[in-house]
C-alpha cells in the first residue's frame, strides 16, 4: 500500500519524508489556506521535495475552467495530478484531460458508482472520503470494499486512495481490502507507528541495562 501525506504543510511533508512515508502527497483548497502563504509558493516547496505524485486541486465550477486551471497546474511539475470534484462538470473535464495525458485525481467520491463513472472517464485515481462519510453515520469503509470490487470485476486501473482518514483503523482496513494508496493526515501518521507496548518495552530494556555489570575502563 502506498502512503500520501494529506497536508500542505512543509514541515509535516519533509518529516514524513525522513521517515520513508511519503509515496505522494493530496491537498485541497482547504489544507492550502490553513497554511497562510501564496499558493504558488506552497506547491513549488512541495514539488521540489516530493518526486511521488501530488495532487493540486482545480476550484471552477464547469469543464471549461476546470481544463484550463488543469493544464496550467500540470505544467508546474510532471509528477502533478490534477484533483477533480465528481460532478458531471468534473466528469467531463477528467476525460478532456485524461486524454490529454493529464493524471486526474477525481475527488469527493461518496458512492461506489461514481467511482465506477470516474474510472470510466479516465480517472487515474479516486478518492472515496471514508471519514466524512462516517461522520454522516455511514460506514465509509464499506464503499471502499465496493469500488476495489467492482474495478477488479472489470479490470479498471484507477488506483483507489482511501482519504478523508481520521484514524489508524481506515488505514488498516484499507491496506486489507487492498487499496493501492491512503491518503493520510500527519498525525495518522504518527499514531500508526506508536504502540504503548512498545513504549513500554523500551522502558523496561532501558532499566534493565542499568543493571549489566560493565567492564571499568
Ligand atoms: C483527500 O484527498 C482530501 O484532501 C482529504 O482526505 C479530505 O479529508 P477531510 O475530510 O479530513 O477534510
């Protein structure tokens, strides 16, 4: 299973770099603004730390505008992929730019179907929003189940990014099912490595070393 950091945040990014877990990264209007600094000047410090893909998100509303802001950001780097809503809008642009050899993320997918019609428009990726749909009280893992079902059934290479994670259990149960990427916040990412047990047993190594009798230099 492949790792992407969700975040625009630079220091998130080199750290998840330096610990081997950051095979791409997604961002989205709103983890830009929470950084506070021009865009331009955000996605450059990413591209040029990260070689993996990173997926930058288009804002027009109709395929027109959507090509037109796609093409431009892909010519910023060649490991860019342009992250479109699921909208017929959307579906539209996705096979223009697909088409044109433009990896298209399509995101804010809610229903197995529309990734079923995003795979069908060229989509090299989707995002299925796991924990979004939990907070609705659905269970967004199920929808994951589904598409990796359905793609497998007709031999689609859209790639499935589980996003919209909140905790280390999406992570597991995507990388169970299957699914080629998750999407994962910084803190998710700390969480999955830490286990009290493992804490635990530093402890107890470090205060028995204590007790090995050492040779005196
Ligand atoms: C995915 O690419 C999105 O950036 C992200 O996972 C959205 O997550 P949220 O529901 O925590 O905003």
């Amino acid at each position: 299973m492949k790792f992407f950091i969700d975040t625009a945040n630079i220091q998130e990014i080199e750290e998840g770099l330096s610990l081997g877990m950051v095979d791409g990264v997604t961002t989205n209007p709103s983890l830009i603004a929470k950084e506070k600094r021009p865009f331009n000047d955000v996605v450059k410090d990413i591209l040029e730390r990260v070689s993996g893909p990173v997926s930058l998100e288009v804002v027009g509303l109709k395929s027109g505008e959507m090509v037109e802001e796609g093409k431009k950001l892909a010519e910023l780097g060649e490991q860019v992929v342009i992250k479109v809503p699921m909208t017929t809008e959307g579906l539209k642009a996705t096979k223009i730019l697909s088409g044109e050899g433009i990896s298209v993320n399509q995101t804010l997918i809610f229903s197995p179907v529309q990734a079923l019609m995003a795979a069908k428009a060229g989509a090299a990726y989707v995002s299925p929003f796991v924990g979004r749909l939990d907070d609705a009280a659905h269970n967004g893992m199920d929808i994951v189940e589904q598409i990796l079902t359905i793609y497998d059934s007709y031999g689609f290479e859209t790639e499935v990014i589980v996003a919209s994670i909140r905790h280390p259990r999406h992570v597991l149960e995507g990388a169970l099912m299957g699914a080629d990427i998750a999407t994962i916040p910084f803190k998710v990412i700390e969480q999955l490595a830490k286990h009290p047990l493992t804490d635990k047993g530093i402890e107890l190594f470090l205060a028995d070393w204590k007790k090995v009798l050492k040779l005196e230099k």
